[in-house]
C-alpha cells in the first residue's frame, strides 16, 4: 500500500471526526489512547522513511 492510498483508506475511517484525523494507539494491550491532534506532514513523512 503506498502512503498516499493510506492517506486516501484513513481519511474514510470512523475515527476522523470534523474532518481531523483521530489515531487510537495502544499503551498496553487494552489500553488504548486517543491522540485528536496528528500532524500529518510528521504522520507522512514518518510512514514515508518506514516504507524506504
């Protein structure tokens, strides 16, 4: 899956709320976290360097 068709899959997810993308992250299993404030130029960049 290329970054941009990740962009396009979450930009769809029940998790975007007011057109801002909410990420859920796991402390623990069963601890989740919501994180309302993503930087998405970071979030790409960071997908981006996994991907290379």
């Amino acid at each position: 899956m290329t970054v941009d068709c990740f962009f396009h899959m979450i930009a769809l997810d029940k998790k975007v709320k007011n057109g801002q993308l909410r990420l859920v992250l796991l402390r623990e299993l069963g601890h989740g976290i919501i994180f309302d404030s993503v930087n998405l130029l970071l979030l790409r960049e960071t997908l981006e360097s996994i991907r290379n």
